[in-house]
C-alpha cells in the first residue's frame, strides 16, 4: 500500500484546511513540516518517507503492520490532513491510544477503500466499530484522489468529516 499525505494541521481551537497561502490561526500547529520527519517516530517496518513536500508511506518488505506517530501527545485537538491513498489498503488516523512494537490500542479514523468506512470510528483491541458511516456518507471518499478528513476531539466526544461530508 502506498498513501500520501500532504499535510497535517492541529490546532486547539476551530481549524479549517490551511494550504498554500492561507492564513493559519495563531493556535494552530503544522504536524509535518514538508521535508523530513522531525516530531515523528516511526513504529514497524513500514517505509515512511518524504518526497516532493509530502509524506509518503509505502508497505515494509515483510508487509507487516507499521505506524507513523508524533512525538507530543494531543488530548483534545482539531486535526485536518489531505490523503491519497494509491493502493488497496488499510489504514488511520489514531488517537488516544497506545502502542507496543506495532500493536497499537485505541480509536483509529479509519482510511480505507471505497466502502470500507473511510472517516468512521475503530477501536482496536476494543469494541470494534463505534461509528460507521452510513451509505450516502460512504460516497464521499474520492478513489485515487486527494481527499480531505478532519478530525476534532473535544473530551468524550469526536467528530469526523471526509471531504466536507
């Protein structure tokens, strides 16, 4: 599998989708500065790398499980990120979870193939599902294109958008 993301903003308050020359709100925190991956760590023997200005993930050679994950921890936060996901695989966006090797524990924002729950809620090791999206919503995943997701987490609740949606 080979995914793409070409950026990643946090932000305490009210985010919307920063690029080129957008104003950032103050509070607002870039993830993944577009050339190298500072503030990051890696977990497993996925292949993470920057390329172009974006961050590239690509299957490891055992084809195993591996996560990208940031250095400092984020409780409450509003996360927008772009992704492209050119194969046919599975993957997310973690949060309020832990990891052990590549055994990872927790709720995931799922990014996954047409029809697979793109931008619905997993808890790993858990309960399983907590929110899928419903058909319509399944429409709003764009195969083989850029694709928008934001994330806020505000204490016990979340809240998702793919592509607006």
């Amino acid at each position: 599998m080979k995914m793409i993301i070409t950026s990643c903003l946090l932000a305490a308050s009210l985010l919307t989708a920063c690029t080129g020359t957008q104003k950032m709100p103050a509070d607002t925190i870039s993830l993944f500065n577009g050339k190298d991956l500072s503030g990051w760590e890696i977990y497993g023997t996925e292949k993470w790398y920057v390329e172009k200005g974006d961050l590239v993930c690509e299957s490891g050679p055992d084809k195993q499980y591996g996560y990208l994950g940031t250095v400092a921890k984020y409780k409450n936060f509003d996360l927008t990120l772009e992704f492209k996901q050119e194969a046919n695989g599975n993957s997310g966006v973690f949060f309020r979870s832990s990891i052990e090797g590549t055994k990872i524990t927790g709720w995931q924002a799922e990014v996954a193939p047409a029809g697979q729950h793109s931008g619905g809620i997993y808890e790993s090791y858990g309960r399983g599902w907590l929110i899928q999206p419903g058909a319509e919503q399944e429409k709003a995943l764009k195969t083989g294109q850029w694709n928008t997701m934001r994330i806020l987490v505000k204490g016990d609740e979340v809240s998702t958008w793919l592509n607006g949606v």
